[in-house]
C-alpha cells in the first residue's frame, strides 16, 4: 500500500521529516530533525495518528527534535543499532556545529535489514544502507523510499565523517535502492525527492554497474 506523506523540512539544516500514513491516518514520524512542536501541530490539525519516530540514521540533523517530539506525544523510537554510537554521540557534534540540542532521545528498538516495521496499515521494509553512517537505513513503504543520506537528487550522502565509507555507500545505492522497480519515489533527508530510474540514469557519483 502506498502511503500519504506530508514534508516538512525542520531546522537550520532544512531536514526533510516525513509524516506517513496510511488511510485510517495512522502512521509514522520519519527523522524529526527539529520544530517538534510544529511537527505535533501538523499531526493534530491533519488528524495524524503517530505511533512511532523511524530515524534513517543517528545524525543530530535528523533527530534534534525526537526527545520533545517524544514527550508531547509518547512515542517509541527506532534506529539501526550500528547507529548507536552516532546517536549517542549526536548531542556533541550539534554543539561542534552550533545548533541547539536538548536531548538525546529514547531508544526504543532497534530496526534490522529485511525487518517489516508495522504502522496502522502501512508496512515499511528496512533496507541496511550503510556508507555515509553504520547504521544508515532506507524505509521502502509501497514504492516510496525514505533514504535519509544515502542518496539525493543527483547527489550522495557525504562519506568524509565518522564511521563514513564510501565504498560501502555506493555498494548500498547499487544493492538496495538501484535493485527497486525504476518508478520508486526517492525521499531524501534533504532536498526534492527522486526517482530510481532517474537517479540510475543521471547520478554522477554511484553509476549501475
Ligand atoms: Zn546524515
């Protein structure tokens, strides 16, 4: 089943979060990157049922606002357990890059490669993406993917910080995300969204093989 999805780019770095849900409006909040008592307000004024936050990774930029978002609205939390460490050390590199960060959030469970992750009467497949982090995941829910940053519009996901591999990452682009049907949507942390055909085609950085 395909989702309905609302955008909302949050904070300094314009994050893309990603409010999925499915036609009872139950669904999920994918990387609450800040704004989490705008993300709260979409959700009521939309009449959106939440009933979990899925982070594509542990970088601060994609989970700024999980803690307060967590405690408006008591949500579990999920992330690839190779993300972690990110996670953990999250809160000291948003100081390293001047933003605002109250808190790390709550980790609830961890989500594996192949996993079905259920929301209301949507299912997400968790892709392991590994590359630009360790615990880098891609969230395939009908043919809608949430990336993270993994890959972007004609761009990648950046290999230059820890835990970073940029062999890894173009494996993972060819190996989970070129494999899907061509007419997949893309949805990036940040920036519009892509397809596989397109980006297979004119990405310069990760070719097919
Ligand atoms: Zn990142």
């Amino acid at each position: 089943m395909n989702p309905q999805i609302i955008t909302l780019p949050v904070g300094d770095f314009q994050t893309n979060c990603y409010l999925v849900f499915g036609p009872d409006r139950v669904g999920v909040v994918i990387d609450p990157g800040g704004e989490a008592q705008h993300i709260a307000q979409v959700l009521a004024e939309r009449q959106i049922k939440a009933t979990a936050i899925l982070l594509t990774h542990g970088h601060c930029d994609h989970l700024i606002g999980a803690a307060q978002l967590q405690e408006l609205l008591d949500l579990p939390l999920y992330l690839s357990e190779a993300d972690l460490p990110t996670l953990e050390g999250s809160a000291a590199d948003a100081s390293f890059l001047g933003l605002s960060f109250t808190k790390v959030p709550k980790v609830t469970g961890y989500l594996k490669d192949g996993q079905i992750f259920k929301a209301g009467q949507l299912e997400f497949k968790v892709l392991a993406t590994p590359g630009h982090t360790p615990g880098g995941i891609v969230l395939l829910c009908g043919d809608c993917a949430f990336c993270g940053d993994t890959i972007f519009e004609n761009s990648v996901g950046r290999t230059d910080l820890p835990g970073g591999d940029s062999r890894q990452l173009a494996n993972s682009i060819r190996r989970q995300i070129y494999t899907l049907p061509d007419s997949t949507t893309l949805y990036p942390g940040h920036g519009p969204t892509t397809t596989v055909g397109l980006e297979k085609r004119s990405n310069p950085f990760v070719r097919p093989l």
